[in-house]
C-alpha cells in the first residue's frame, strides 16, 4: 500500500515529525489554555452550530450536484433520499434512526433505478 513512499528518506521523517506537533498544537491549545480564556456568551451561543453547518458544507454539495453542475431533478436519488431522511428526522428526532432510514430509501431508490 505505501511502495511509492520512500520511507529511508529524512525529508519524509521531517514531513511526518513537523504534522505531528502541527496536530498536536492544534488539538491541545484549548485543553492546556481554554480556562484561561473566556468566551463571550453570544460567541459561544453561535459554536453550538458550528459542527451542524460543517456538516451540510460537506453534504449539500453532493447531494446537489452532479460532475460541474446542480442537479434538482427527480432523478437525483442522492437528493430524494436527503429529503425523506430530513422529513424522517423532524417526525422522530433520532439521529442514528435517520442514517439509517436515508441510507434504506437510498439504497432502494438505487435498486429501483437499476431495474428499471
């Protein structure tokens, strides 16, 4: 799996070395200073959607799109199956549920579509 990486060179070793302490000072900044610092209420109040609009930055765009360009047809099965999921999770408010119920209706929109 890594037979093109050169693993006896140091500049690999330097590479690997330097993402490791980058991770590592990323990563532990707010555990050794967070006590230190405090957040203003509001700014804290708007972190709490910060994990919720990471994840549709990543997941809209392959829900709509299509190679270059947007797709909103019925033929998207990747869209239609978002919207029963989404519809699925206002009625039962369960995430775990919700995965699994868009990756159902996905799966058997997919079938139906290879069938037809």
């Amino acid at each position: 799996m890594f037979d093109g990486i050169a693993w006896g060179r140091s500049d690999v070793w330097i590479a690997i070395a330097v993402l490791v302490v980058a991770t590592a000072a990323t990563r532990s900044t707010f555990w050794l200073i967070g006590h230190h610092i405090t957040i203003p209420r509001r700014v804290g109040e708007m972190l709490r959607y910060a994990p919720a609009c990471a994840l549709a930055a990543i997941i809209a765009p392959d829900m709509l799109m299509e190679g270059q360009q947007i797709h909103l047809g019925l033929s998207n099965l990747k869209l239609l199956s978002g919207v029963a999921a989404t519809l699925f999770f206002v009625i039962r408010r369960n995430m775990l549920q919700t995965i699994v119920f868009g990756m159902l209706v996905f799966t058997g929109l997919r079938l139906l579509h290879v069938f037809q």
